[in-house]
C-alpha cells in the first residue's frame, strides 16, 4: 500500500536534465530583424491610415476607456499590418445603440508578402520554418499561400479536430520520420506551449510581437 500511495502521489513529476547539466552548450538564437513599409501597398496603407484616426478619436473623446478596450485598439492596429481582410469593428453611440459595422476587405499586406517570400527562400534551400502569430486569419490566408505554392503546410489555431500531437513529432529531431510531412508548422502563440519540441526547424518567424514577452520567449525556446 505504502508503494502505490508513494507511486500515485510522484507520478505527476519527472526528473529532467538540462543541457547545461550534461555539458551541451546549446548557442543563442540569431536573431534577425525586418523593417517593412507600406510602399506599393497604398489600399494597406489607407486603410491603416483610417483605422488610426478612428482609433484616435476613441482615446482623445475625453471618456476614460478601460485597460481592455485600449489593448483591444491596439491589437487592431496589429491585425491591419499582418492582415487587413476580415476586420469588422462595430460602431455604437454615446449610449451604446448599434449603429452598423464597418469592415476592411482589404486583400493586400506587405507583411504577408515578405512572410511568403522568406518562407519560399527557406525551403528552397533545404529549410523547415516555423511561424507564430496571434491571429488566424493571417495564419489561415498564409497556409493558402504558400500551400499553392506547393508547399506542405501544418497549422495549429486551436480549430483542429485531429491530434496536434502527430504535427509536433513531426517537427520534433526525436520523432521526426526520414522524410517529414511538413516543411512549414504555422501557428498561434498561444497554441503551442512547453511540452512542444520543434527543434527540426532551424528557423522560427515572429509574424507579429505579442503583448507578454514571456510568450515570445516561449515560442522562441521550442
């Protein structure tokens, strides 16, 4: 009895060594940084250029808007740089009457582009990549991209019926078969935690900052 009471009560827990502890050195990430513009994307740039008026008039109307409500605007100035379409935003008056829907089908983004050209340079030359993001449909429109492309494309959103597990061994040096079913993992920061190891992709793609940097450090450790 005094065995499986030990047993049931140090099941949760394992013991692990770090890389440091057998004498690895595993060498800090190179970390590149990409400067974008709106040039020769003027339907983008309008509309993130209207985005922020209305996002102005909202913080200078004089009324004290929650933490939420201002993290929530600006999470919308981030959805119009990775991907405009499919942003509606529903307007109300002063006492809280709906008033209509104002939506940006907007099919054009730089940062799209450059994700797409990056990830096609990459696998040409023999790469497997890894991207995260905090929006979907940006992941959603990217795996069609690239997909037409040719590319094998896995994505991880949380809106997968089947077992994300098979995805992850599939990315990971431990599990991965001779010849992978991916060559591209896109997916939500939030979506792919600890207990994934995506150590066959040499490169990983911040396609947008998140708010927690912790979540990046996340993201950048698997």
């Amino acid at each position: 009895m005094g065995l499986k009471s030990l047993v049931a009560k140090i099941s949760p827990f394992y013991i692990a060594r770090s890389p440091e502890d057998v004498g690895r050195k595993v060498p800090p990430p190179h970390v590149i940084k990409y400067e974008l513009d709106f040039e020769n994307h003027e339907k983008q740039k309008e509309a993130y250029k209207s985005m922020t008026e209305r996002s102005l008039a909202v913080l200078d109307g004089g009324k004290v808007i929650p933490i939420v409500s201002q993290l929530a605007i600006m999470t919308r100035q981030a959805q119009m740089v990775s991907w405009p379409a499919g942003i509606v935003l529903k307007e109300k008056d002063d006492n809280g009457v709906f008033l209509g829907e104002v939506r940006f089908d907007v099919t054009e983004s730089v940062k799209m582009d450059w994700a797409e050209d990056l990830i096609k340079d990459l696998i040409d030359e023999g790469e497997r990549v890894v991207l995260f993001s905090r929006f979907k449909p940006a992941l959603y429109e990217l795996r069609n991209r690239l997909q037409q492309l040719g590319l094998s494309v896995a994505v991880v959103t949380g809106d997968e019926k089947h077992n994300v597990r098979e995805i992850f061994d599939d990315f990971d040096l431990k599990t991965a078969p001779k010849n992978p079913k991916y060559q591209v993992l896109l997916g939500m920061y939030q979506m792919i935690g600890e207990s994934a190891n995506l150590n066959s992709a040499r490169h990983a793609i911040l396609y947008d900052r998140f708010w927690n940097p912790g979540n990046e450090d996340q993201a950048i450790g698997r």
